[in-house]
C-alpha cells in the first residue's frame, strides 16, 4: 500500500524522506536515488578492478532487489552508506562466483585483519590531507586493494571510519591501519616526486 508523503517527491527531496517514500511503494523515489548515486557507486565500483559492465550490472540488481524487497527494507541513518555497502556486497559475491571457476583459494578483498600497528589513533589535519589527496590521487592506483578502498572511502566519499568499517566488515581499528598504512605510502611518493621535481626540473 502506497503512503504519499506530504510534500511531493523530486529531485530536491532528501534522502531520507526518498527512502521513506520507497519503502511506502513510490517507485519514483528509488529512481531519484538511483539516479542521484549511481555516478558514487560506479566510481566505487571500479575501485574493485573489475569490468565497468560488472559494476552497472551489479548497480542494477541492487536496485531491482531494492525494489522487489521493499516491504522488507527498514529505514536507514545513512542512504549512501547503506548503498555503498550494498553494492560492495554484490561485487564481492560475483568475485566469488567466479572465484569458484577459477580454482583460487581467497580473495584480495575479503575481509581478513591487516598486520597491527601500534599508533593507537590516526591523527590527520583536515586541511593538509584534502591538499595530499587532490596532488596525488594518481598514486592510489598502486595502493594495496584494502588501504585503496579504505583511503577512497574515507577522503573521496567522506566516510567516517565507523562506517568505513561496517562497509569493510572490519573493526575500526584495522581502518585506522589501512587508512594510516597508506597514507605513509602517499606521503613517501609525494616527498620523492617533490623532490625529483626541485632538483632535476
């Protein structure tokens, strides 16, 4: 049974009131969502490297499966965290899928606990990082899988490490030494092409 909402649903709507909407049957509301997130989702998506058609494939059976359980969905703090873990969730069942043609024993993405660091907390000015991730967002290419989602999640989609690990299905913790691992990594790239930079250009 359909429960319209009193103001009416566009594209101004925000995400709660799209999500209350959806889950009372207004199909109208989950393509708003779908269309206001799909750019975040895909751009995630590929961060799992693999084919763009996998990640719109996947993208388009979490909103069919949206759709088709809807009476089942409760309503969420957070949209784009439920999303962003919902897709991840569906990318990793493909890999595993395949996974099971190609005879491998484990995937880089699964959720196994990084090697511990004894910082006990990840101390980040603001500022200074928004600077680091635009000048070196080329470089997170060859950042390990895990540190590369975890950094992307946090400074690209602004993600906050509790919710980067309920995504991950790690403890916050182990984000800490993802985020702070590969910051370590960007740091020393960016020092070296810096001073490459001074003395030889």
């Amino acid at each position: 049974m359909y429960f319209p909402t009193a103001e009416p649903i566009d594209f101004s709507t925000d995400d709660a009131a799209l999500w209350l909407s959806y889950r009372h049957g207004d199909n109208k509301a989950l393509g708003i969502l779908a269309e206001r997130y799909f750019v975040t989702l895909k751009r995630y998506g590929m961060k799992f490297m693999v084919d763009e058609a996998i990640v719109d494939d996947c993208i388009q059976d979490l909103f069919l499966d949206l759709w088709q359980n809807r009476h089942k969905i409760n309503q969420t703090p957070s949209v784009k965290f439920y999303l962003l873990k919902s897709v991840r969730n569906s990318i990793l069942e493909h890999l595993r899928y395949q996974q099971r043609f190609a005879g491998e024993d484990s995937l880089p993405w699964d959720s196994a606990l990084p090697e511990q660091f004894n910082a006990e907390s990840l101390l980040i000015e603001q500022e200074t990082m928004d600077s680091m991730v635009r000048q070196v967002s080329s470089q997170m290419a060859s950042l390990p899988k895990r540190e590369r989602e975890a950094l992307y999640l946090r400074y690209f989609e602004n993600l906050s490490v509790i919710e980067i690990a309920a995504i991950m299905g790690v403890n916050r913790q182990s984000v800490s030494n993802f985020l702070q691992k590969a910051l370590a990594r960007i740091r020393t790239k960016w020092l070296v092409t810096m001073v490459f930079n001074l003395f030889f250009f």
